[in-house]
C-alpha cells in the first residue's frame, strides 16, 4: 500500500509482546497482498485485468470491502470513488510525481471513472465492469483497514494498549498508555511543515488525515494535489487538509477524502448524519495561513 506501518504497544508479557506486534504486521502484509494494485499477483489486480471480460468470482472478505467502498460512494454522491485510478493515471501520480494531462488523455480517464462501472453479485460474490479501462485503487481506503485489522489481533491476544499508524494518514489508538487516558496524535500544520495545526487524544478511536502536501506538484503557478474530484477530473483546489476523528481507520480513510472533495458547505449535512465522527477542514486564508472549520457528526 506504498506506506510505512507503525506499531506503538504496551503488555503485561514483554517477553511475547514482539512476537504479538509482528503477528499484526502479518495480517497488514496480507492485506496488502490481497488489496494493493502495485502487486501484478493481489486479487484485486487480478480482477482489473480481467473483470471487463467477465464476472470474476472473488474472496469473501476483498467482495465485503469493495461492497464497503461502494456504499461510501454511493453516500458521498460519488465523491469518495474507488475507480479513479485512470485519474490518477492521466495527472501522473500513479508511480510519479504529477503533469498536466492533455484535454484528450483527460476525457478518455473520466469515461472509465465512476461507480456506475462496477458490477457487484452477492448472490454470486462476483464483480465485473461494463467496459475496458475500469480498475479498482483501493488505496483510499484499505490503509485504514489494514490498521483495522491490525488493531483486531493486538485485541485478540490481549494487547492493552497500541497506537497503530499508516504513515500517518490514518492512526488507530487502541487503549490508552500507562498513566494517560489516550494517545496524544497531532495534525501536521498544511502551511508550515515544522508546525502542528491540531493534537486529538484517541482511545479505540482512528484519525484520518488527507492532505493536498502529501503528493502534489506546481504548474502554472498552480499547486495540484493528488486529490481528485471524480466529477470533475480535476484534483481539488482551495482545500488543504482535512482530518476525520472516527471509530475505524477504514470509515476515516474513506471519510477523509469524500469530505475533501466535497468540501465544507457540501459536505454539511453528510457529516451530521455521521455517528461518533469529527471533520476538521483546513483552508487557505487571504493571509497566506490557513483557517479551520470544525464539523461534529451525530452524538
């Protein structure tokens, strides 16, 4: 999933508390082989390579989360979308570090992106797609719930305490450390690197960061980050970062995103239909700062 994964963790046996935190570094690399289209042998690039020519019977647990992602999408009015890896591709940001696509390349990517092109049968737990040039980037998601599934084996052998991070764009704070009551977590300043621009405290609770700093380039005087707005093609202008305080690394992961796209005033009413959910939206000031807007969900 192209990120380093982190493990904090406290235990009442120092001597298999080792042992318990590779165990949950195992159950991250499966997930990674099982979900990540930079490996040409995981599943789910099995099923871009082939889907578009049939109905591909898939694993039970990839059908569950990809039927996951598309209820995300279907909630954000298609703001969070697991299809724009032809986006993606056309920016340059699929193994590079961003162009300016072409008006043909562009129109082209945005034909293949949309949830409309995935093709889900429970009955018969395949998938397909209704035409060639469709694929799957569950990047936008599955980090968070590797960090899920990491937290779920730390809990099943006991683990009392564990912070659990994605390269920092989603972290999992299990328990709390001895003599605190949770793990101090901090939100990196958009504008000034060397700076925090928020700390949270998570117990059993995940924050998710998307940020337009994390892969971007400048053109024209224009900074464009990898953010894409699947309506639109383009990647998001006039955000620069939004941290999503969730009960799971997965709803954050794709939380974060959506309300990236969707932005502020857009985004106000999915977020208050959201149980147990924070949104912090950071936006440029005329200063040259930034300002924050804070969003709770539903109680």
């Amino acid at each position: 999933m192209a990120c380093l994964y982190a493990i904090d963790a406290y235990g009442p046996d120092a001597a298999t508390l080792p042992v318990i935190v590779d165990e949950a570094f195992d159950e991250v690399d499966r997930i990674d082989r099982l979900m990540s289209h930079y490996k040409s042998d995981s599943e789910i690039s099995r099923v871009n390579r082939e889907a578009a020519r049939h109905p591909i019977a898939i694993d039970a647990e990839l059908f569950d989360f990809v039927a996951e992602a598309m209820r995300y999408s279907r909630e954000s009015d298609g703001a969070f979308d697991v299809t724009v890896g032809p986006l993606m591709r056309a920016w340059g940001f699929f193994r590079g570090e961003g162009r300016l696509p072409s008006e043909q390349d562009l129109a082209a990517a945005r034909r293949h992106v949309g949830a409309a092109h995935v093709r889900l049968d429970t009955a018969a737990r395949t998938i397909s797609f209704d035409e060639p040039g469709v694929e799957l980037d569950l990047g936008g998601i599955a980090k968070g719930y590797a960090v899920d599934r990491a937290a779920r084996v730390l809990e099943r052998r006991r683990v009392t305490a564990a912070l659990i991070s994605a390269g920092g764009s989603t972290t999992y704070g299990l328990g709390a450390p001895p003599g605190r009551d949770g793990w101090d977590v901090t939100v990196q300043d958009p504008v000034d690197a060397r700076r925090t621009a928020l700390t949270v405290s998570l117990k059993n609770r995940a924050l998710s960061v998307a940020g337009s700093s994390e892969k971007s380039f400048e053109a024209g005087g224009v900074r464009y980050s990898h953010i894409m707005d699947p309506h639109t093609g383009w990647p998001v202008l006039g955000m620069l970062t939004v941290a999503v305080l969730t009960d799971t690394g997965t709803a954050g992961d794709a939380l974060d995103d959506a309300l990236f796209v969707m932005g502020v005033e857009r985004s106000d009413a999915y977020v208050k239909s959201l149980v147990r959910t924070e949104a912090f939206f950071f936006m440029p000031s005329s200063s040259g700062g930034w300002t924050m807007v804070h969003r709770p969900g539903e109680e």
